[in-house]
C-alpha cells in the first residue's frame, strides 16, 4: 500500500501508558504521532481504575509489574509534585478478617520486601485499630507508601509535557492495521480520513485492545500475540464521609485485590473492584451486586449502613491470563521476543499499570533506542 506520511514514532493508544511512552519518546529528540480510537484522550482503562498510587508489594520478585510499580511510584509522586496534580499519600491498611488470613499478610510483607517496598508494617488488632478504630481485623499490614491520586490531572500533564516535546495526538485515528518487518512499518489508520502512515518505531499501547491490534499487523507471527481476557471490576460510591482516614484493603482475591474502600482526592469514598469476567468490555453496574458488596464490605467494616452504597462506574481489566490464573506479568515485547524490528508490542497492563506508567515510559524508550 502506498504510505500517505512518514514519521519517526507512532504510538497507539493515548492512555496513561501510551502518553508516557510518548513524553519519553518526544523528550529524547524523536517526532512522536499519538493515535487514539476515541473522541478524547485517556478515557479507557486509566480513566476507570481506583486511581491508587500502589506500593508494589503484591507482585512476584523480579517481574516486570514488580520493578516497574516501585519505580514508577516515585517518578508518579515527583511528577504530581512537579504538575500540582492533586493527590494524597494517606497509606493503606491490608487486612486479615480471621486467623486463616494471617499467613497471606505474612507473605506479603515478605514479598514486599524482595520487591524494595521497606516500610511495610505487621500490625496486630490493636495496633491497627489505633490507626482506625472502625476497622475490624484479626491482623493488618500498614503500607506508609500508597496513595490517591486524581488520574486524569496525571494524564493532562503527561499530554502537555509530550506536546511540549513536539508530539501530536491525532483522536478518533482507530489502528485498523499494518505491516511490519520490512524497510519501515506501515500503520493503517481508520476514522473518517484513513490513511497510511510508515514510521521507524510502532509501539502499540492500545491496552484492551493491543492483542487486537497486534493480530491485524502483518509480519508479526500470531504466536506472539496473546489472547485478551476481560475481567471486569465493578464501584460502588457512598455519599458523605467515611471513619476511616487510610485505603482499607482485604487480602487479595483471584483476579484482583478484593473489594476495597478508597477515599478519592475529593474525599469520595467507593468500594471496589469485584472480579467479573466478561466476554466483551462492557461499562454497566448491576445495582445487585450491591449485596455482595454489602457482605464483602462488613467484614472489615461492620458498620457500613444499609442502604449507603450506589452504583458508581465500572473498569475492564486487560488480562492475557484465563480465570483462575492470578499471576499475570506486564509483557513488553521488543523485537527480542517477537524477531520484527521497530516494534513494541505492551499487552497485559493493568494494575499497577497508572502507578508504573512514568517507568513504563522509561522502559520502553531505553528499548527503543537499541532498535
């Protein structure tokens, strides 16, 4: 097909991801297009999350989603500085409800460590309940690090530092298709003036939809493309103020890190996710699952009133794992893995993927500049 414009970089996918990549991108000297399929910026997966600044202590030593949560956790607190973004490092509370949780808590304090997360804290229930009196649990870790965040602040200035680097969001510019592997790589864009652009470097950050992208990219073997999972977290909000001054979490949970109660920049609080898994993405909370959360809920907060939760909004996490599989890494694949230069392929970011995204940035413009 014949290219209708060329440029260095074309990055799919204006997320938190896709924008980070595209700072680091434009700021070490590279022409940078951003191609969104929606109407606006950051109005997918980073723009549905709890908008948690995570520690990094629930992820397996040595992995990506590790090493990426912990770094990026300080480039994120350093950037809202920087850009006035609103946000709070209030901590957060990991709760054992009864004995059997204990060992979980154990664990994760123990993995947090191996990750660099150094100011975790075993509290008993009495410790815990001079932190939050409201709060029932056998046993709690205290995590000093975590945070709120107001994750489209971070987005708008992620945006306004790559335009300032000289990038362009082209919005409503679907990735449609392409061809990779040849003399440079050929991205079609869909919408209501399709074109073809040829670029040195295509990073795809589509999230829930960059197995999709990935599959329609001539060149690229389907076997380094992995079959996408939804696993849908639904929110609930309450109206007025909460007992509580810190996160309060349960243990983790298959798929997720249970229903927890988040207090946003507002002073908002909502509960959730649960763990949905869905075949297609899809942005409607059932008011009945309000009963499960109720249950979920009064285990570490008794007092929660009838009544006091509404539907808020829901998420759809990108999984490239199937139920019942909770260990899922971020996949960064560089032509390393996949044997096609000028092509990086993000699959499976989600949670801590807004925590991570400055780091994710970093890691994927230092790959790209051994292409």
């Amino acid at each position: 097909m014949a290219v209708d414009y060329e440029i260095d970089c074309v990055v799919a996918g204006a997320g938190a991801i896709g924008l980070a990549v595209a700072r680091e991108l434009a700021q070490s000297g590279r022409d940078v297009l951003i191609v969104e399929a929606d109407e606006a910026f950051g109005r997918g997966v980073s723009s549905r999350s709890s908008e948690v600044v995570h520690a990094g202590m629930y992820y397996t030593p040595g992995s990506l989603r590790a090493q990426l949560c912990v770094e990026g956790k300080w480039l994120l607190y350093d950037f809202m500085d920087k850009h006035n973004v609103a946000h709070s490092k209030c901590g957060k509370l990991i709760v054992a409800c009864d004995q059997d949780e204990v060992a979980t808590l154990e664990a994760i304090t123990t993995r947090g460590a191996a990750n660099g997360v150094d100011d975790l804290q075993l509290l008993d229930e009495r410790q815990a309940r001079v932190l939050e009196p409201e709060l029932k649990c056998v046993a709690a870790v205290l995590s000093p690090s975590t945070g709120m965040m107001d994750s489209a602040g971070v987005m708008l200035a992620l945006l306004g530092e790559a335009e300032n680097a000289g990038a362009t969001l082209a919005i409503r510019s679907p990735v449609v298709g392409g061809r990779v592997g040849g003399r440079q790589n050929e991205v079609d864009i869909g919408g209501a003036e399709p074109m073809t652009i040829g670029c040195n470097l295509f990073v795809n950050a589509a999230s829930l939809n960059a197995p999709q992208v990935a599959a329609n990219l001539q060149g690229l073997a389907a076997a380094h493309v992995p079959k996408a999972y939804y696993g849908k977290g639904s929110y609930f909000s309450m109206a007025g103020r909460v007992p509580f001054t810190r996160l309060i979490y349960p243990c983790p949970v298959v798929g997720g890190l249970g229903v927890h109660l988040t207090i946003d920049v507002g002073g908002q609080a909502r509960f959730g996710p649960d763990v949905e898994w869905v075949d297609e993405p899809n942005y409607e909370v059932d008011p009945a699952r309000a009963d499960e959360f109720y249950a979920l809920v009064r285990r570490y907060w008794p007092a929660l009133p009838d009544g006091a939760l509404q539907p808020s909004y829901a998420g759809v996490r990108p999984k490239i794992v199937p139920p019942g599989n909770q260990i899922q890494d971020f996949r960064i694949d560089g032509p390393k893995a996949h044997g096609v230069p000028g092509l990086v392929n993000l699959f499976g970011i989600e949670s801590p993927g807004l925590t991570s995204s400055l780091a994710i940035g970093r890691y994927v413009m230092n790959l790209a500049s051994c292409l």
